[in-house]
C-alpha cells in the first residue's frame, strides 16, 4: 500500500464524480523524508489531505482476485474507519527498482535471475519505467530510471557471482534512487536467495526508510541448494518477510530456481492488479507523525480465503 498525494488525472476525474472534493485554495505541502524537507506545490486546487493507497488482494492460490465492489473494503486509520470516497482498478504505469543478488551463494542461478528479469521487462508498457541495482559485498546501480528496457536488459548481459550479501544496503539504496521516479504506483523488486552478512545499514534504519518512501517491495526468495559458512544467511525468508509487509508487498517464495517464472509472473500480475482506495483522512495534525493504517474486506461470496497486502501506515506531511 501506498499513501500519497492525488495525481492530477486521478484528480480531475474525482472532482467530476465528487463535487464534495471540489477546489479550495490550499497552500504548499511540505513533505518530510527523514531529515530532508521537499516543498511542493499542491497539483490540483483540491483538499490537499486526500489520500490513495495501492491495496493488493490474493486468494488461497496466490492469483490476484479482481472486480470486488467498493462495499468490500473498510479502511481504518488509528483504528477508525475512514469514508473511501472511490475504488479503481485500473494498470497504470509503474516505476521499478530492479534489486539482483549477484553474491558468490547465487551460483550459476545469477544468470537465470537475469533471464527472467529480461522476461518481465517484455511485459512492461511504453509508459513504465525501471532502474536496475546489483548488489554483493557492494551495491552498484547499474542503470538509473529509463523507459527503454533494452538498457536494462543490456546490463542483465554482464552479470556474475561472487562475494558475500549486502542485502539491507541494496534495498535501502533502491528506497532512495525510488525518490527519483515519475510514475505514481512505484515497487521495489528483489531477487536474492539468501539474508544479509554484509551491509553496514541496520534493518530499523531501512524500515524507516521504506516507511517514508511510497514503493512497495516484491521479494523473489530463492532457497539455497547448499548450506554457506556464514550462518547469518539462514535469516533470509525472514528478513525478506519483514521488509516486503513493512512496505505492503510480499516474498514469493519458491522450490527452487526451477521456479523463478512462475514466481515473477505472479509477482507481475499482482502488481498490475492492484486497487487504488481513496479516503480523508480525519483529523491530521501536519506534523510529520507516524499514522497506522490498515484495510480490511468483507469476503465476497464463494471465496474461502483471500489474503490483503498493504503498507502499515504512512507519515502525515508537515504544513
């Protein structure tokens, strides 16, 4: 899930079907990302407090459930239930941060991690975008955001393994690059097949970061064929785990590299299936404070079990 301001055609389309939102003269937002403060101007004279979260729902087989009404959705904030004032589903474009694990424990499986990176950027449409990160002992961005996803692929061509894991570095250096994307619904892809025995950034800091960075992250978990010296390395899935809910995505876990299609095809189509829930959110204090929330859905009928990813909260903006 992520929360951010209302983009303007998103906006416009609001204001025709909601005259509640029409315009009111509203000053600069000032937005804060951990120390730094970035001003902006507000995109539409709407209420600069609207907010949109990217709501993901999966059923027991891990494929994403389309066409639910917007009477299955309940969001709370502090736990008070917020009015969702639209639900869309809509595929709008994406910007991707590409994160690939070439440390020596990925093997030769580095190159079949390359050809299906390859294979998911055949899906992409002319409006996405992608940046490509390669990580071992050091991370490395190995291309900043392009819509060619020749350029991508290009780098894909030199991949190799070796060196221990910095995994929290390569995530927290692609939160960072992600402040830099165009598009609106953003995703933080890693492909890795272990923890982390390297990085000098700490799990608290990178949660943080991901916390105030609205991008989700996919995680395509890879076990390990064999046991590494480092036993620091078994915390992978779980690490995984905790920095893809901490951002409203999921690791996609899988029998081997065997089955890496099959998972970043899933990781795909849940990502161009996602909802988009708008709602005001009641009494914001524009103090940059950390505010909880979480969507619950009423279970269509029929359906045994679904499963709703989305990001815990979001930081309220400063006035």
């Amino acid at each position: 899930m992520a929360i951010r301001r209302l983009p303007p055609c998103a906006a416009m389309l609001l204001l025709l079907l909601c005259p509640e939102l029409r315009a009111q003269h509203t000053p600069a937002i000032r937005i804060g990302f951990g120390n730094e403060k970035i001003d902006r101007a507000p995109m539409l004279r709407i209420s600069s407090d609207l907010a949109l979260i990217d709501v993901s729902v999966i059923d027991r087989n891990g494929r994403p459930l389309r066409g639910l009404p917007a009477s299955s959705f309940h969001v709370f904030e502090r736990g008070a239930e917020q009015r969702i004032v639209s639900v869309s589903e809509a595929d709008v474009p994406i910007s991707a941060v590409l994160v690939l694990d070439e440390s020596r424990s990925m093997g030769k499986g580095v190159h079949l991690c390359a050809e299906a990176v390859r294979k998911f950027l055949d899906q992409c449409t002319a409006r996405d975008e992608f940046a490509l990160i390669s990580f071992a002992e050091q991370v490395a961005v190995q291309s900043d955001f392009t819509n060619d996803p020749r350029a991508i692929q290009d780098r894909l061509l030199h991949v190799k393994s070796q060196g221990r894991t910095a995994l929290l570095d390569a995530v927290k250096s692609a939160a960072l690059l992600m402040r830099h994307a165009h598009n609106q619904r953003r995703v933080i892809l890693v492909l890795t097949d272990g923890g982390d025995n390297r990085s000098r950034a700490r799990e608290t800091e990178v949660l943080r970061i991901l916390l105030e960075t609205e991008a989700q992250v996919y995680a395509a978990s890879i076990p390990q064929e064999k046991p590494l010296d480092d036993p620091t390395t078994a915390f992978g899935p779980e690490l995984l785990d905790r920095l893809s809910d901490a951002a409203g995505g999921r690791n996609v876990g899988m029998d081997g590299f065997w089955d890496l299609d099959r998972a970043m095809r899933q990781i795909a189509d849940e990502i161009r299936s996602e909802y988009v829930l708008a709602f005001r959110p009641e009494n914001l204090t524009h103090d940059g404070t950390f505010r909880r929330v979480s969507v619950r859905l009423t279970r269509p009928p029929g359906v045994r079990q679904v499963s709703v990813s989305c990001r815990p909260g979001y930081y309220d903006s400063f006035e």
